[in-house]
C-alpha cells in the first residue's frame, strides 16, 4: 500500500499529460473544421500580356478563403467569366485570376478598320504626364543601348480610352488621379492588328515603348538631340530630369 501510494504523484501527472493531450486534439480538430475554403480560378499556365485567354490557360483551386479577403470582389469561381478577356498584365501559372486585370476583348469598327481594346503600361517618366481618358497620344520606340539613343514615331494620334492605377482600379474620365491621388500606370487603346503588331514586334531588349501627349514632342526631340551631341542617357533619373525640363519650358510657353 505505501509503494502505491509513492507512485499516486507520477499517476497523476500521468493522468494530466494524457488530458491535456486530449483536449488539444479536439481544440485542433474544431479548428479544422472551421477553416473554409473557397473554389477559384486560377491560372493554369503563363499568360502574356494582352493575350486572350482560352479554357485550357485555367484551371481551378481551393484556397483558405483568409487568403482571398483583400480580392474577394475580383475573383470568380466561374472559367465562363474568364474565358475570352484579354489580360492586362502578365499573369503566372498559380496565380488567381483577378478580374480587374482583364479587358473585353471586344472588336471595334472605326474608319473602317477592325480595331482591338489593349493596354500599355506606362514607365514611370510617362505616368508624369497626367494623361486623361479621352485625350490623344502619340507612340514613340525609344531604342537604348551602349552605342546610340534615338526616338522615333511609331502610331501617331490615338485615343486612351481607360486609364488604370498600378492596382488596376479605373480612373474617372477627365481626371488624371483617382480619389486617393493615385496617377494612371496603364492605359487602354484601340489599335488594329497592324498596328499591334508594330507594337510586339520590337525586340523588347532593345526599345523601350514611350507615350508622349499628340503634337507634343519635345521630350524624344530632347532624346534626340542628346544623340546628335553624343550624350548618353543611361539612368531612369536622368530621363525624369530631362522631363521635368520639358514641363518648365511648357509652363513658360
């Protein structure tokens, strides 16, 4: 009877370690079942920019629905909702398909011409412009490497019809920032096949895309003029500085 009792102690911790186990068990298991999940679509494949999207480029998948609170209102769980946008950035295999980064890929007929939504995405030089739904640009090819810079014209005169910010949110038209004062960082335009093709056809490694308000060219005449005095553009900041020359000088025009 001593002997047992010597052993009661050892027991009862015994007893408390297989309680606890217990009790974490079912806590867990509780939880568990809680945790919701959610069907989505999903990209199934890489999907390049302005490319209309097929069934095949989807798939969909269950995600903790946590994970997908700050995009809830741009999500689907519906491939029909997807099927035949075209996309505004690239997306990545994984990725969710967010709504918001999708055009219609809709037909337009303008003197004649079939003319296709796209988007351009703006370098940050370029969002310093202000654009406005509704005005004209024209659409310059930057060629930038260790041995020249020049600037030439490619499209000329075309209309923005949306202005997005760098989430993908519309800008009013006529404005040139949302509420939260956000500029636009893409642009959407209607453009033919050929003119799209001008557009994808530039080796990416070499030319840089640059949008510059219609008739206002001082910024790739300045490119231009850095050429033909031998001068090299070789930073980001120094093409920031160049136009904020250009905005001094129209202001005292």
């Amino acid at each position: 009877m001593r002997k047992f009792k010597n052993y009661l102690p050892i027991i009862g911790v015994f007893l408390l370690v297989v309680v606890d186990i217990v009790y974490y068990y079912n806590e867990m298991k509780d939880y568990s079942e809680e945790i919701q999940k959610q069907t989505i679509v999903v990209a199934a494949t890489n999907i390049p920019e302005n490319t209309v999207i097929t069934e095949q480029m989807l798939e969909t998948k269950d995600l903790y629905v946590g994970d997908l609170l700050a995009e809830k209102e741009y999500i689907t769980k519906d491939i029909k909702k997807v099927v035949g946008k075209r996309t505004l950035v690239p997306i990545y295999q994984g990725e969710k398909i967010n709504l918001n980064r999708l055009l219609e890929n809709k037909e337009y007929m303008k003197n004649n011409q079939d003319k296709t939504m796209i988007a351009l995405q703006l370098i940050k030089t370029d969002q310093a412009l202000g654009l406005k739904a509704g005005e004209y640009i024209d659409i310059w090819a930057v060629t930038r490497n260790d041995f020249d810079t020049f600037a030439q014209k490619i499209i000329e005169k075309i209309k923005i019809e949306e202005i997005k910010t760098e989430v993908y949110k519309n800008i009013e038209s006529g404005e040139s920032q949302d509420k939260n004062g956000e500029v636009g960082s893409f642009i959407t335009l209607q453009l033919t096949d050929d003119e799209i093709s001008t557009i994808y056809s530039l080796p990416q490694d070499l030319y840089e895309i640059r949008v510059a308000k219609h008739g206002e060219n001082k910024l790739m005449q300045m490119l231009n003029k850095n050429v033909k005095e031998n001068k090299k553009i070789e930073t980001q900041q120094e093409q920031e500085m160049i136009h904020e020359q250009i905005t001094t000088i129209s202001e005292k025009e």
